[in-house]
C-alpha cells in the first residue's frame, strides 16, 4: 500500500471554496482503479489546515492519480488559496481496515 497524508494550510477566505473542489477531487480519485481510500479531513481546532489521507494499492496508482483530469483540475484550481505550499509525506501501509460504523 502506498499512502501520501497531504497536509494543507488554506487562506482563512477560500475554506469553503477548497472544500468544494476537494470534494470534486475526492469523488474523481476513489473511482480510481488504484485507490484504497481517499479521505479529506479538517482540523477540528483550525479549520484551515487540512490532511488529505491518499491510499493506492502501489506507487504506480499514486503516479497514474496525478495524470487524471480531476486531479489536475483541482491543482491548478486551490493553488492561490494555499497559505502555505501543500506539504505531502509518504508512509508505508502497515495495517488497515476496522469498521465503517
């Protein structure tokens, strides 16, 4: 498994505006036939940083995920919305899984 946890820093005005094109990315990317999993999350103590939890079954399917449209689309859409560069870091799948209730 190969997992990427995104992190970004969004400017305090485009919040809702990048959660609307995360989304966007987000239903293009877990139709991917590489991906795993493919969840966005927020930072409950501030709601402009948020991680991007990216899980594709090997690195081939992560490469193959930023050649799709969605994902390109949504790049070059939040670029100026970032307050910060977008920051990936790269983990290993050790175990996953549990519940979904």
């Amino acid at each position: 498994m190969f997992v990427t946890l995104v992190h970004v820093h969004v400017k305090a005005d485009h919040v809702a505006d990048f959660i609307d094109a995360t989304r966007a990315n987000h239903e293009g990317s877990i139709g991917e036939p590489g991906n795993i999993r493919f969840d966005v999350l927020q930072s409950a103590d501030d709601p402009t940083r948020f991680v991007l939890y990216e899980a594709f079954r090997d690195e081939a399917g992560a490469v193959a995920h930023k050649a799709t449209s969605h994902y390109e689309v949504w790049r070059d859409t939040v670029a100026d919305w970032m307050a910060e560069p977008r920051r990936g870091v790269r983990y290993s799948g050790v175990a996953a899984g549990g519940s979904t209730e």
